[in-house]
C-alpha cells in the first residue's frame, strides 16, 4: 500500500479541510485596512489612517457601538479560484485549484467595531481618545504545501525528490484596543500628530516558524521527514476546550503597545502631502498558552506507513486513538508541547498621500500604501476625487490597484444632519453583488456626534462722525 494512501489519508485531509475553511471564512467575513476613509475629512475617524489630520470639531462624540464598524475581505485569490460548481453543486478539481493559485497565497483580514470615541480640539490641540475590538491577521499558504495535501507525498510529483514546504504563516489576533491620540497645527503649513496605543491581548495563532522537508523513497514510498517549527497559541479555555463570554473581558494577563505617527504638509494653496506609519507595535502572550516547538531541527525521522483502521473501533471512529497516534508522531519529530510567553507584532501600515485641491471644493488624491505582512509586503496604490459640496457634505470616488486586484471602484460619502453625522465607505462597488470572484471589498460605516467651532460674534463699528457734522446736529 502506497505511503500517500496511509499516512496522508485521514490526518492530511483533515487538514486540508481546515484550510478551505480558513479560506472560505477569510473570503466572507473579514477585511483589511482602509485605503479611502482618509479623503472624506469630516470625518473624525480619519485620523485613525493619519494621526495628524483633524476634522476642526470643537467636540465629537461616536456614539457607542455605531461610531466605526468595517468588514470586508482582501485576498490574492477568489472563491471561484478554489470552488468549481456544477448545477446546484460545489466541487473541487485539483488541478482547477492548482492552475489558480500562487506560489504564495495571502489573506489579510480584520474586523474592527469601535465601542467609544471622542476628541475635542483647544485652539491648535486636538485630543482623541478610543476604545475598539480589533480582530486583525495575515496568512501565507505555498501552493506547495496545497499540492502536497492534495496528491499525497506518493504522487510522481514527489517520488525521489526533497521537498521543502516552509513559506507558510499565520498571524491572527483579537485584543481591545485603548487609544489616546494628540495631534498640533504646528503652524499654517503643518500638522503633525501620534496616537499611542495600549492593546489587551485576548486571543492569538502565530506561527514564528514553519520550516518542514521532506523526502519520499521512490522503491517502498517510506517518508523521511525533517522539521523546524515553532506554533505559538494563546486562548481563553485553551486547557478545557471552552471558555465562557465572560472572559473575553477579564483576560487581561496579555498586553502590548503600539504607536501611530503621522504628519501633514500643506505645500502651497494647490498641493498637500502627508505621511503616516500606523500600528508599530506588539502584544506580549503571556496566558492561556500552548506552544508546539520542535526541539531537534536537525532530527531525520523516517515514517513507514500509518494502518487507518488503528482509527476505527466496531466501524466508529476513535478519537483517542488518533489522538494517540498523532502524539506519538509529534513524538518521533521532537515536537514538543510547551507554555512559554511569546511576542506577536501587528501588521504595520505605512500610508503616503499627495492631494491636488483643484479648486476649494475639488479635491484629487493619489494614496501608496505598504502593509508589512508575515512572510509578504502588501502594496496597494489608489485615486480619488472629493466634492465638498457643504462644510457638511463630502461625496467621494476612488479607484485603488492592489496585488492580483486591478478593479476596484469604490464610493463613499459623510453628512452632517444637525448634530448626527453619518458617514459610508464601499471600497468596491461590484463586490457586494459578486463576492465569489471578487478578490478585495471593504464596507465602513458609523455615526458620530459632532459640534463644529464656534463662530466668532462680529461686531459692527459705526463709521466715524466728523466733527463738523455733529456740530450741526447738535444745533
């Protein structure tokens, strides 16, 4: 019986599972970092792109749980890269999958729901402060390590050669973000400003290594395996398999630091530019821990095949023998479970702007932004026009180019209504109607009170009298 036929029949498909899972969930739910926010000024959570910026508000107040909600997704393959469907059906075809993908495939998603904010501005100082829960991550998978669990190591593809499956991350995150923002008018061309950050860790999957290669014997499909890996978890119930809501909020044993800079340049009365670096810092896991590390890099371990039926009992499947057999591999490998602290660093942002104000009312802006992933850098570039019909009424359209992503369309706008102001961005127009072949889509919405600078009182001089002239009246 061929080695792929054992060993990969049931671990690996699970796996394999696991992953389109992942897929699948990173390419409905889930988004990435806002590219077209900053050019609708009103609003104040603009300054969340560029610390520097500020709305000109007296006072806003988000209203809680509706100031700032963001999902969307932004991938370097589609749905329909993965899935085929045949009438009312779903299937996948491997080499369909295969002929799609990359040799590194990237997810970069977050959710955020802002819970409270505010700032208030005394002459040229602007305070900010927020609280919001953030779910942030990245992932990496090689087309390799997809082939491998889809053909098994006993394919011709692999029969006699070494093969190294590293290249694989994941970094996926939820903490409560506390953040306290200043920002100055230095003078009337510049602006500079700086939120810092205190992050409560509540749950994180890191993976800081993923070295794995391996070898199979052409003669009698026999598998030596060779690897170095470090997968570091933390989360609520991780020892007894649940956790109640309760602890998302009392699990404060995890903490980091972060920091946002960001300053603007007013060149002359056509021409801004502006610059920002958004989420430098990381989170310290220091509970709830599991960490599965190999202790032997250099370990050559050789396996000969795994019976499936080990995992059935009475044609039931036994979960703890499997439980046991996989131990027991981990074992051989030198893989061991730890619960030591570690450090995961948040996907920092980098953000360069050049705005045209064709007229006071007109505005063009070209915006260049990094994304520092794991294992991969995220570029991204996007145009936009601004009509400022009203000091309380922006309207704005982009078009934004990113990796393996060429059409976004996106629109957004922000009213002033009295003292409510509510504001919409949809970073690509199509997506909503089509999410199975769209690769990136960003929805933003939010409420916020707002109350604009007090008007100064204008005081009317009447025109001197000349003397002759009161001379008379009072004759």
């Amino acid at each position: 019986m061929k080695m792929n036929t054992n060993i990969t029949s049931l671990k690996y498909k699970i796996f394999l599972i696991a992953i389109i899972l992942v897929w699948a969930f990173s390419t409905n739910l889930n988004a990435q970092s806002d590219k077209t926010l900053y050019y609708l000024p009103i609003v104040p959570q603009t300054r969340n792109i560029n610390p520097a910026v500020s709305p000109g508000y007296r006072l806003y107040i988000g209203i809680p749980f509706l100031s700032s909600f963001k999902t969307g997704f932004e991938n370097t393959f589609r749905y329909d890269d993965i899935f085929q469907k045949r009438g009312d059906s779903l299937y996948l075809d491997r080499d369909y999958l295969l002929g799609n993908l990359k040799d590194k495939n990237t997810g970069n998603i977050n959710l955020v729901e802002e819970l409270f904010a505010f700032g208030i501005q005394v002459r040229k100082n602007t305070f900010h402060f927020r609280i919001a829960e953030i779910a942030s991550g990245n992932f990496t998978i090689t087309r390799d390590l997809i082939r491998f669990f889809l053909y098994g190591n006993g394919s011709d593809y692999y029969l006699g050669k070494t093969i190294d499956l590293g290249g694989n991350a994941i970094n996926m995150s939820y903490y409560r973000e506390y953040s306290l923002g200043y920002s100055r008018q230095i003078n009337e061309k510049l602006s500079l400003g700086a939120n810092l950050k205190y992050l409560q860790g509540i749950a994180n999957i890191y993976t800081k290594k993923m070295g794995i290669r391996l070898t199979t014997d052409p003669n009698d499909f026999s598998l030596s395996a060779q690897t170095d890996i470090q997968i570091n978890i933390s989360s609520p119930g991780i020892d007894n398999g649940g956790f109640e809501t309760s602890d998302l909020f009392t699990n404060t044993g995890n903490s980091g630091f972060a920091i946002d800079l960001g300053g603007q340049y007013l060149i002359n009365d056509r021409f801004t530019v502006a610059a920002s670096l958004v989420n430098l810092g990381s989170i310290s896991w220091n509970s709830n821990l599991k960490n599965y590390k190999t202790q032997d890099p250099d370990k050559v371990v050789t396996f000969e095949g795994v019976d499936l039926n080990e995992f059935f009992e009475d044609d039931d499947f036994n979960q703890d023998r499997m439980s046991k057999i996989l131990d027991s591999i981990a074992d051989e490998f030198g893989i061991k479970e730890l619960e030591e602290k570690y450090t995961s660093s948040l996907p920092t942002s980098l953000f360069l702007n050049l705005d045209y104000h064709l007229t006071p009312k007109d505005q063009f802006g070209f915006m260049f932004r990094n994304q520092f992933l794991e294992e991969v850098n995220w570029p991204s570039a996007t145009v936009a026009y601004t009509r400022k019909f009203t000091d309380y009424l922006n309207l704005m359209f982009s078009y934004s180019v990113s990796r393996n992503n060429a059409m976004n369309l996106g629109v957004g706008f922000a009213a002033n209504l009295g003292p409510v102001q509510f504001y919409l961005v949809n970073e690509n127009l199509t997506a909503p109607f089509a999410l199975h072949d769209a690769t990136a889509f960003t929805i933003r919405f939010g409420f916020n009170l707002i109350f604009p600078q007090k008007k100064e009182r204008e005081i009317e001089i009447e025109p001197e009298v000349p003397l002759e002239n009161l001379e008379n009246r009072e004759e």
